[in-house]
C-alpha cells in the first residue's frame, strides 16, 4: 500500500518539457535540468508509534504501524496484539504522515500538563510531538479513528494476525 501511494506521489515528477518526447531540452535551455526535491522524502512517517497515556482513567496504550500495515498494540494489563490495518485507514495514516515535517518536531517525550491529563502523542524518525501540536494536527483524524474504531481493542479496521 505504501509503494501505491508512494507511486502515485512519484508519478507527477516525470518531463514536463512539453514535447513528451524525453529529449533533451532544446540547446538554448540552461545546461542543467533542474532536479525535483522534497524536505521530507515519501515514506517518512512510518513506522509511526501512537501512544494514549494518563488520564482519569489511567491509559497507556501505544500503537506500533509499520509500513506495511501490521500494528502491534500493548494496553496496559493486556496481551500485546498484532492486527492488520484495514487498507483505506493505512492509506490515510501514512499520506498524513507524509505531511507532517518530522524534522521540526523535539525528540522529547511530551510531559503531563495538569492532574490526569492524558497525553495522546505520535513519534516516527525519532521525533514525538503530542496530537494537538499544530505540526501534527494532519494526523489528529486518522489516529482518533485508529483508537476508537481499529486497534484498541481490535476493532473493524484491524483485523488480529
């Protein structure tokens, strides 16, 4: 799923020189084509860990999905599962992940703010940032859906492998 998306991403970057022809640009044209480039290469963001902690409750949970879709939950007090991730939430996890510019984000881990907050926090490439961080608000759909409908426990769109 990811190459999918990752050659859908790529399919735009071909010669946009007009003739379709794949020659070279006419001589008059600089003598260096210019390269395409990207801050944040396609694929980043997977794996991406998504951690729910704290609260009234006392969460802590945490969510492993790896680029091909397998997610490895742990809950606190329960067997640590492994599910496959429904293929249109996977798709929608991992375009988000691509947007989101891992490399502004702290490695820190994020610390409580007040009596029972529950932390909800994403980390890939070494980076973690808290869902309602702005740099991360693209994944705050898509991880709320991973929680409440796919993985924990697992749901509709993560079946148990």
């Amino acid at each position: 799923m990811v190459a999918a998306v990752a050659g859908l991403v790529l399919s735009g970057c071909g010669n946009e020189s007009g003739g379709g022809t794949g020659n070279p640009p006419p001589s008059s044209a600089p003598s260096s084509v210019p390269t395409v480039t990207q801050s944040t290469p396609v694929g980043t963001g997977l794996p991406l860990t998504v951690s729910r902690t704290g609260g009234f409750a006392g969460f802590d949970d945490q969510v492993l999905i790896t680029p091909d879709g397998v997610a490895t939950v742990s809950s606190r007090g329960k067997e640590t599962i492994r599910c496959k991730l429904d293929p249109s939430l996977l798709a929608t996890i991992t375009t988000a992940a691509q947007q989101v510019d891992w490399a502004s984000l702290v490695a820190t881990k994020p610390t409580v703010k007040h009596p029972d907050d529950m932390i909800l926090a994403v980390s890939a490439n070494g980076k973690t940032a808290r869902l309602e961080d702005p740099k991360v608000k693209v994944l705050a759909a898509p991880v709320s859906k991973l929680l409440t409908e796919a993985a924990i426990p697992p749901g509709k769109l993560c079946k148990q492998i």
